[in-house]
C-alpha cells in the first residue's frame, strides 16, 4: 500500500507533526478590459500527520543456534523482520478505510458498499456483503469520476477470494474480451492485471469487517499520506545474560487521511 499512497520522506529530519494542506479547486472568473483581476478567497484546508507509530520486531538468537545452524537463519529473521514491520505499516493504512468515505472509524464499515452493484450499503448488522462483479466495479469508477479524480493514481486492492471472483469474469480475463494472445494471457498467467485502467493489487492484509465481510479499497494516491521518519532499521547486541545475540529492527512513521473521498470501501 506504501507505494499506493502519497508519502512524505522524513527522514533523519527532526520534529514529529507534518502538515499537509488540502487545496480546493477554483473557478475561473470573466475579465473586462480595463477592470482588476478578480481573487479566489483561499478555502485550503490542512491536514495533519502525526508520527507517532513505533514498532519492532525482536529475536534472541542463542550461542548454540548460532553455532550449529545455517548463516541463512540470521538471513530469515532479517527478512521475517521486514516483513512484520511493513505488513504493520499496510495495516494502518488499509484501516484508514474505515474513516473514508464519511465513515465512522470502526470495523462496521458504515461507508462501504456491497461488492455485487456497488451501489447498496453495507450493512453489518444482517451482512449483506456479495462478490465482487463487473457492475460493481463501473459503479465505483463512476464515483471517481464524477468527484473529478484523475485516472491516474487510482489502484483497486482485493483480497484473495475477490481475485478468485474477478479470474471467474470472462470479460477480465479472455483473451477475446482483452485482446491478450500467448503466454499474456490472462486466462493462462493468473494475472488480473488492470481492470478498466486501474492496476488491481491482491493483499490477504485486507481488512475484515464486523459481520466477516472482506473489504476491497478502490482508492486513489491521494487518499492517504504516510510520513517515514525512520525507514526499518536493525540492531545486534550481544547479551551474556542468555549467551546469545539480541536482533532488533524497527521503524518510525505516521498517517494520516488527506482526502475523505479518496477511496471507497467495497464489502465482498
């Protein structure tokens, strides 16, 4: 998701709050010969993204491990490290989708709608999440469209189950719908590739909703803003203690929403 949204490099940079302002469009005014130039009162807002997410991930590794196994181990928990530490930075912005849209913030995913017309709300109390379709997706493009998002810049993340819908839509995948030949073909690689224009990104990270609907986001760059104060950084030390190594990797960011109709929420 990290490469999905806007980001701020805060690296090595002191301070801990970033403040983003949200312009508005204006409008253009007529001009008479002769007359001043007529001015656009400023309605920018501001957003702010506060660094505030602290997380690591720590192993001790004992003398005896260390001795006897493969140096490929210390490898994978590098590797494991990295992994945990940005899956966490993908939950905290695929969450923010329970905020977009006018929603209230929580698991109830007020602001989604049904993945089947994109049209019906979700509602969590009786779920009535559906799969994801064709329809479903033109309906939220269009609201895309109609908020003057640019093509550009939006994304469509699934989870694994919505994938598995979208291989079953013959439009997205044969090659008589797609126009792929040989080995590009959809139908014989597995790749979705984009849908409409817009790439679609396949995350088992996707959020659950109450009700256990999974949550696809189709969103656009400026959604969201992610300010990396510390990019993963690990840590060995030695601790007699316990004869062994103590590794440690962390990070330091934030995020924050930028746009509330950057992204809608679809329950599938």
């Amino acid at each position: 998701m990290a490469n999905l949204i806007t980001t701020f490099d805060m690296v090595g940079k002191k301070g801990s709050v970033i403040n983003v302002p949200n312009f508005t469009r204006g409008s253009a005014s007529a001009k008479t010969q002769g007359s001043q130039v007529t001015l656009i009162a400023p309605t920018d807002t501001n957003t702010t993204i506060t660094i505030n997410k602290w997380y690591e991930y720590s192993r001790l590794i004992e003398d005896i491990v260390d001795v006897q196994a493969l140096d490929s181990l210390r490898m994978a928990y590098t590797d494991d490290a990295g992994y945990a530490l940005v899956k966490q930075v993908d939950t905290d912005i695929i969450q923010l989708g329970r905020s977009a849209n006018g929603g209230g913030g929580t698991a109830s995913y007020t602001n989604a709608f049904i993945g089947g017309d994109g049209t019906t709300a979700y509602t969590s109390g009786a779920p009535n999440n559906s799969a994801l379709t064709d329809a479903g997706i033109r309906r939220t493009i269009q609201r895309f469209d109609d908020a003057d998002y640019p093509l550009e810049g939006r994304f469509l993340v699934v989870p694994p189950s919505s994938r598995n819908s979208l291989m079953g839509v013959s439009r997205f995948t044969e090659q008589a719908f797609v126009g792929e030949s040989g080995s590009a073909n959809t139908i014989r690689t597995g790749k979705i590739g984009d849908i409409y224009g817009i790439p679609v990104y396949v995350s088992t990270n996707c959020d659950t909703a109450t009700g256990a609907a999974r949550i696809a986001i189709m969103g656009h760059k400026g959604w969201v803003g992610l300010a990396m104060q510390k990019d993963v950084r690990t840590q060995t030390q030695y601790k007699q203690e316990y004869l062994a190594g103590l590794f440690t990797a962390d990070l330091l960011y934030g995020v924050a929403e930028l746009r509330d109709s950057g992204a809608i929420p679809l329950a599938v």
